[in-house]
C-alpha cells in the first residue's frame, strides 16, 4: 500500500526510471527519474482509455488524491463523464480568496463562534488578506502566498504572520470541506516556515518606564475615548477587549464594581473588579460622549460601537516613539500590575481575581466572593505607585 513516507522518499531519491504505481480505486502515482510525483486518474469510456491528472505531490496530498478518486469513480459508475465532473467540481463561481473568506465568516463565524472570536477573525481579514487577489483561490501559486506572509512578517511580527496564516487554513479549509474549492498551495504550508506560533512574551516594565508612559499619555494628543481606555487598561490590568468593549451596564456605580459578563470573559465565567475613584473618574468623563451602549464609543461609527483595537494600537505606536525604552503593549501591563503588586505582598488570589483569572483548587470554593475590599486595597497600592513613578520622571524630565 502506497504510504506518504514512500513518496517522500522519492522526492528525495528519484527512481532510476519513470514509474506508474496503482494506488487503487483507479487512481495511479506516477514517479518520474527526477523526483517528481503526480496523481492521475484512469478510466475507460465510450471505448477509449482516458487520463485525468489530479495534481502533483505534494501539493496535493495523497489522502485528497484518494478522495477525489472515489469521487470520480462514483460519478463513473452513475454513467457521467469524470473529465467533466473533475473541470467543473470547482467552477461554480470564481472563488476568489475575498469570496472564500466572506463565505467561511458569514456561515461559519458568525453563527457558530462568540462575537470577540468573529470580530477579531474579521480584522485579520480584513487588514491582511482582503483585497489581495482577485484570482480564483487555487490558482494563487506558493511564491505568491510567501511573499505575502513574509510581509506581514515584517511589517508587523512572526507571530503575527502565523496568526494569519492559521485563519487562512481554517477559512480554506472550511470551503474545501463543503467542495467549494480544491486544495490551495497555502494549505501544505506550516506556520514555522512563515512565523512562529510562540506568543509568548515576558515583558514586564520597570516602575520606571510605567511613569513614562502615564506621563507620555497625559502629554500626548489623543481622543478622549483612547486615552481613557488606555489609562483604564493601565490602571485596571484588565484585557484589551474588556476595556474597549465595556459597556455601560456592566458598571455599577453605587457599589463600585465592574462586572464583566460570562460573554464577554475570556475564561466564559464573569468577572468582578472594583472601581477606584480614579478608575470612576476615567469612566465619568466618557458620560459627555453621546454612546448609549459602550463607554468608550468611537466617533468613526457615530458612537455606535467601541473604539477598535486598531484605535489603542497606533496610539500606542505613537506613544512609543516618544519615549526612549524597549518594546512594550498594553498586554504588557497587566503582567507588570501582578509583578509589582506581589513584590508589594498582595496575595496571590488577589492579583488572580483582578486579572480576571479562574481559580483552581481549594479557592475555587470562594470564587463568588472575589475580595472586592482586598481588590480596592491592591488598586490603590497600585495607583500610587504608578503616580509616584510618573512624578519621579516628569521631575527628570524638569531636571534635564
């Protein structure tokens, strides 16, 4: 039985002549002296014996060559003509990248995953792979997908350019399951080849560089909306999409709590913060702006929906080339909140509820309580430090 490790093996070492090697199911490999692999297949029809050739390995694999060939047999065997069936499987339209993705995100995203997964999947495509081609899927050759996951690469990080790639694969991969397209050369590509899948970072800013940045976001001229989500995120330690997407009924402000609904928590379980006057003032100040629904509304959509995540990126891009430290994201404040506060000693299930993390174990048992007096306590450990390292550089700044 013909294997993927035999193939591979020819590639590598090309038989000393061509060979033809029945795969079964009327489908053959054939094997040429120079190491290239093609399936086709066979069959006999109106007295004549015809080949069909599927496609070249590896680009296409052994087990879709497999499928394609029991499809076409079936379609032998009901009298039509598979020549036929194997031009006009894939022509229903030009589906083009834009058209596969729209599909997949309509059907797929939309009515099956959470609304923060189909927003982010939509921004991907949107920003990096919309509007690209306008040929039909298949027919975009590998040199093509690489230079585009190379730009991405460098534009933006490695990482960013796997991220892509992977939505690519499902977004394809989702059409090639309903028959729409055949197999794209982007689907045998592996993230380690574009990217990397490793997301992990480990920045953690000095207290120093966290006055910086207090300082530089008082300093620099930003919309109401992103500069108070941006310090909200800093005082907070709450993920980007929490702060963004917070809505008005999640605050109460008599009981000075934020409760972050299951829907919106990234663990699906709710989450209760405390509200600091600071925080409160923040959150206020956003009253002025006319957003029935979300307290940091964007005057891009007549205040209709939140501010983007676009939006707090090139602020903080702008923020960065102002002040002389290495690379950092606002995702990197909520590791430097839980640094400092435990160098402060602030127990553990503090810092864990204030970033919004599930508890494991015994303190699971006393995960509807949440501490908010202790979260109040830690808050406002935390302002002070950031307002006495930002008054620390803003007299440097005097000084020099």
């Amino acid at each position: 039985m013909l294997t993927d490790r035999q193939l591979k093996s020819w590639t590598k070492n090309p038989p000393e002549k061509t060979q033809e090697i029945s795969v079964g199911n009327r489908l053959y490999a054939r094997v040429t002296d120079k190491g290239t692999i093609s399936f086709q297949f066979r069959y006999r029809i109106g007295g004549r014996n015809t080949r069909i050739t599927l496609g070249s390995y590896p680009l296409l694999a052994l087990k879709a060559a497999r499928d394609e060939a029991t499809r076409l047999s079936v379609v032998l065997q009901e009298g039509g003509d598979p020549k036929v069936a194997a031009r006009s499987r894939y022509s229903g339209g030009e589906w083009t990248l834009d058209k596969c993705i729209d599909e997949w995100l309509n059907k797929h995203v939309a009515r099956k995953l959470k609304d923060s997964t189909r927003v982010n999947y939509s921004s991907i495509a949107e920003k990096h792979l919309k509007g690209r081609y306008s040929i039909p899927v298949e027919r975009i050759r590998m040199d093509e997908w690489l230079s585009l996951f190379d730009g991405i690469a460098e534009k933006t990080s490695p990482y960013n350019a796997g991220v892509v790639l992977k939505v690519t694969k499902r977004a394809l991969g989702w059409c090639m399951r309903r028959e729409l397209i055949n197999q794209p050369t982007v689907m045998n590509l592996e993230v380690s080849t574009v990217g990397t899948s490793n997301s992990r970072r480990d920045r953690t800013l000095e207290l120093h560089e966290v006055g910086l940045i207090w300082m530089a976001i008082e300093n620099t001229k930003l919309s109401l909306a992103v500069r108070n989500s941006i310090k909200l995120l800093l005082l907070t330690g709450a993920r980007n999409s929490e702060v963004r997407e917070a809505k008005w009924n999640e605050f109460d402000f008599d009981n000075r709590i934020w409760t972050l609904p299951k829907e919106r928590s990234k663990s699906g379980v709710a989450i209760r913060r405390a509200l600091t006057d600071e925080m409160l003032q923040l959150i206020n100040a956003m009253k002025s702006a006319p957003s029935p629904t979300y307290v940091f509304g964007s005057m891009d959509n007549d205040f209709k929906k939140p501010i983007t995540t676009h939006a707090i990126q090139r602020a903080v891009r702008r923020l960065r080339a102002k002040l002389k430290m290495d690379d950092w994201r606002v995702h990197d404040f909520r590791r430097s909140l839980a640094t400092r506060l435990s160098e402060k000693g602030i127990q553990p299930h503090i810092v864990e509820k204030i970033l919004g993390h599930s508890l494991g174990g015994v303190l699971a048992v006393y995960n509807r309580h949440d501490w908010i007096d202790k979260q109040h306590e830690a808050y406002d450990t935390w302002y002070q430090l950031v307002t006495d390292a930002a008054e620390k550089a803003a007299q440097r700044v005097v000084q020099v």
